[in-house]
C-alpha cells in the first residue's frame, strides 16, 4: 500500500473509530494481564463476565495464587481451555511476586518472559497499562491487515513488523484498537460488509 493511501486509510479509521479502546475490564496492569490471559480463543464480553466475580476477592498476585488450579478453573471454566490458563495464571502471579515484588514488569522482555504471555498478550499489557507504543496482533488485527494490504504476513509477528514499519510509532496503539473494531464491526470474518466499508476503495481484497 502506498504512503498516501496508508495515511487515508489512517484518516478514515481514526474519523470513525476515535476514542475506541481496549474492551477487557480492568483497574489495574496485573487485571489487565490476567484479563488478557482469559481472552485467547474467548471473547472480551465472556471474559469481562467472569473477571468482574473473579477480581472482587482475586486481584492481586498475593490473593490469586491462594487458590489452587482446580479452584481458579472452576471459576474461569467458561472462557476455555481453563486448564491451561489456570496453571499459567498461578505460574505467572508466583513469578511476579518472586522477581517482580508483585508488580507487572513494563517491557517486552520481562513480560514474554512470564508463563501464557506471549507478543500479543504483552503489546496489550504495554499499550493500554503503561502507555508504550505498541501493536497487538489478535485475529482481527491479523485479518484486517491482510485483507486491505495494510500489512501483509503469514504470522501474527510478520504482520506486528510490518504495521510497525508503516505505521507513525505515535499512531501505534490507537491503529491497533480502531482495527479490532473495524474487524469486530464490518470487517468481519465470514461475511465482510464490503459494500458498507469506507475502505473500500484502498483494499486489495474488495478491489481484486
């Protein structure tokens, strides 16, 4: 896609998106960590169900890892594969008091680092809780990109790269809220509403 087309199709999304952002509830870097954690293969509306009973009593890595993995699955059963999650979430709060002082670490790095965080779970954690600039690349991100040639890639990191490369560092983590949006709301998987997409005319999807 061309510099100018790439700022157009910036224009639109921001004119139509603006103010869009991260759908898991939270009130904290951890919430939001254990939150994103939850969201793999569920949606943000199954997850902010089951954390707004979770985080009432298990908020913080001190009270969570008080349960057990059988006593967190059952309360985080509905968001799939709890038992994975569970494990991780418990495996992740144990690390963050040991080596963190019970805080959520502020880099790539650290966070990759922790058990169930990979890139995607870390650019949420990043942009939304400590205001870096960064990219999250869930399905939407990775479908919408494709489909207009924003960026192209086989791989939810090859995509991250190139949206980073294209994209003004500054405009990072609104870009990223405004195309799970436009993935949620007419770039959809099934049954893309081309013919209602103010992207139309910059997409090599609709135009091929």
């Amino acid at each position: 896609m061309k510099k100018q087309d790439i700022k157009e199709v910036l224009r639109v999304l921001e004119e139509r998106y603006k103010g869009a952002k991260c759908a898991l509830d939270h009130t904290s870097p951890y919430e939001l960590l254990v939150a994103t954690i939850l969201s793999a293969q569920c949606t943000d509306v199954r997850v902010n169900q089951v954390t707004a009973e979770l985080f009432e009593k298990y908020n913080t890595p001190e009270a969570m890892t008080s349960l057990s993995e059988e006593e967190l699955g059952e309360k985080i059963k509905s968001c799939g594969f709890y038992k994975n999650k569970s494990k991780n979430i418990l495996e992740t709060s144990r690390r963050l008091l040991i080596d963190y002082k019970g805080q959520v670490p502020p880099t790539m790095e650290e966070l990759t680092s922790l058990p169930g965080v990979g890139r995607k779970t870390a650019n949420v954690v990043l942009s939304n809780a400590f205001g870096v600039p960064a990219i999250a690349v869930d399905t939407h991100v990775f479908r919408v990109s494709n489909r207009l040639g924003l960026a192209k890639g086989k791989t939810p990191e090859e995509v991250e790269e190139n949206l980073m490369k294209k994209l003004p560092k500054n405009k990072w983590s609104d870009t990223h809220h405004y195309l799970i949006y436009h993935g949620r709301q007419i770039c959809k998987a099934r049954k893309p509403q081309c013919e209602e997409c103010p992207l139309a005319p910059y997409c090599d999807y609709f135009n091929e």
